[in-house]
C-alpha cells in the first residue's frame, strides 16, 4: 500500500460519523490501517473502506470511559500490532448548553467528559504503544486532537460548556506537546470552522440561524469535511515532521476577520 499514511495503524474516536468517518476513510486510502473506535455503528464505513480496498476494523468504544479506552486500545495492539497516528475526533455538543445561567450540570459534566476526559484517556492508553512504535521505525508518532475554532474565539450564540471543552482541547495539546518532544510523539490540535456534519446539523435546521452564522464567514459558506481532513492528514503524517503543539485552524477566514466581505459567496 502506498499513501502518505503508508504502514501506519491509525486509531481513530468517533470515527463512524461525520468529520471521523471521512477521516477514517481518507486515512485508509492513504495507506493506513485504521480503527475505528466509536459508541456507534460504524459498519458503513468498515463497508465503504473495504469495498475502496482498504483496511479497518472497528471497537465499541466510549472515551469517557477509563476501561473502555484501555480495552479499545488492547484491541488494537493486537489487531495491528503497533499505534503510529491517533485521531482525537470523538466530541458532543448537546443540545442543553446554552449560556452560563442556564446550562444544566449534567449537560456541562457530560460534555467535559466526553471532550476533554476522552482527549486524555486515549491519551493515557495510547501514548505508551506510541513510543514504542516510534523507537521500533525511528519515525515520530502523531497525535492530533480535534478542538474547534471556538477555542480561540467567543461567539453570542453560546455552547458554553463545548467551548470551554474545547479550550481545553487546546491547552492539553500545548503541555503534551511539551512532554513528548523528545520522547518520540508530536501533538497538534485542528481547529475546524463550521462543517455542516450530523453534529452540526441539528443545531442549524432553519435558514435564519444559517444566515446568523454563514455573515461571520468571509468565504461566506460552510466547510466540507473533506477540507477539514486533509489538515488532519497532514498533521497525523510525516509532513509535519518538525510540528508540535501547534493548532490548525481552518475556517474559511472566521478567526481572522473583524468585517467580513459582502456579495456572494465564490463558487
Ligand atoms: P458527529 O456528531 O457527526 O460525529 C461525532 C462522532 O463521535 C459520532 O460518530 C459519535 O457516535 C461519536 N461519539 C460521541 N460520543 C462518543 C463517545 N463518548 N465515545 C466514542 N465516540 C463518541 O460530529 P462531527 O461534526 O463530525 O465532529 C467531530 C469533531 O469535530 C468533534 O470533536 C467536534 O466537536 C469537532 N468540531 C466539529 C465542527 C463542526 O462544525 N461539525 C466544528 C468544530 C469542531
């Protein structure tokens, strides 16, 4: 198999929908085994790597879970045998989180746990096989956490909860970054803009509150999946060899406009 993830074992969270599932798929045509780890089915996507002569297989997983993470690991190890890239993609945004006042704590718990505390447990299970994998190929492992662009700016349409997960995203990134520099792991965040993915979806059901959001965007529309992923795939593969730490932002321009262009979006 050829590809910029040739040879590589990719663990991938969440990766039966959305921003994970064309992740997983793109990392499979680029050359590497793939698990999947997901609390959902991910037998679509098993079925459409297999059918595009891939290779993947997936594990039940919940990364808020210590033991589940530590089982999903195990299985990988022994499917594949060694853990080169992992894909920290898995993340909720639930429908409760709202503004400081009125967010329930449990909303608040559910979406620590699962955004920051799953970013950490993989972390932990995995981090270990990553540097023994890394001493056997001589070749740095990669680990890229998906935060979002909410962690480097507010919004007045408020998931509270979800952006303070994925400020932390960020800051963990920073500090396992310093960790293992010399301990053969690089750790980068990809900030994603607005990716119209199941996530996302079913917050932006009517056109008012895709308007609110699409005027804030200078490219004026939503991203693809695809554009998001293949920042994934350059930071997971060995492009970004001399990268640690950092944090991707593709947006379409969110993060760096004050006053956004009028006219169509460019099509
Ligand atoms: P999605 O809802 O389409 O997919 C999320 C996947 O995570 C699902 O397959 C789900 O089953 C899985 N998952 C949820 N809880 C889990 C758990 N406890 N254990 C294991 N798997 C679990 O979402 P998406 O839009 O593809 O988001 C992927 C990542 O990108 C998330 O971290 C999200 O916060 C981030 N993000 C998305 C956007 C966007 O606009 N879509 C923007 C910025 C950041």
């Amino acid at each position: 198999m050829t590809g910029r993830l040739a040879g590589k074992v990719a663990f991938i969270t969440g990766g039966a929908s959305g921003l994970g599932r064309v992740g997983a798929e793109r990392f499979a045509t680029e050359g590497a085994s793939v698990m999947i780890a997901d609390i959902g089915d991910a037998s679509d996507v098993l079925n459409a790597i297999a059918r595009a002569g891939g290779t993947a297989a997936s594990v039940s997983c919940d990364v808020s879970s210590d033991a589940s993470v530590r089982a999903a690991i195990e299985v990988t190890m022994k499917t594949f045998g060694n853990l080169h890239v992992l894909y920290n993609n898995a993340g909720v945004m639930l429908s409760a989180d709202d503004d400081p006042t009125n967010t329930p704590d449990d909303v608040i718990q559910t979406t620590l746990d699962i955004n920051v505390k799953g970013v950490l447990l993989t972390c932990r299970h995995a981090i270990p096989h990553m540097i023994e994998t890394a001493k056997r190929t001589g070749e740095m492992s990669s680990i890229v956490n998906v935060a979002s662009f909410v962690a480097h700016l507010g919004a007045a349409t408020p998931q509270i909860a979800y952006t303070a997960s994925k400020g932390a995203v960020l800051a963990m990134t920073r500090e396992m970054a310093a960790i293992y520099a010399r301990r053969g792991v690089r750790v980068n965040a990809l900030c994603p803009g607005p990716v119209m993915t199941p996530l996302l979806a079913k917050f932006l059901s009517d056109d008012a509150k895709r308007q609110r959001r699409l005027v804030h965007i200078p490219m004026g529309r939503f991203g693809e999946p695809h554009e998001l992923v293949t920042g994934a795939l350059f930071l997971e593969s060995n492009e970004s060899s001399w990268m640690t730490g950092q944090s991707l932002i593709i947006d379409g321009g969110i993060t760096s406009a004050y006053v956004t262009p009028e006219g169509p979006a460019w099509s």
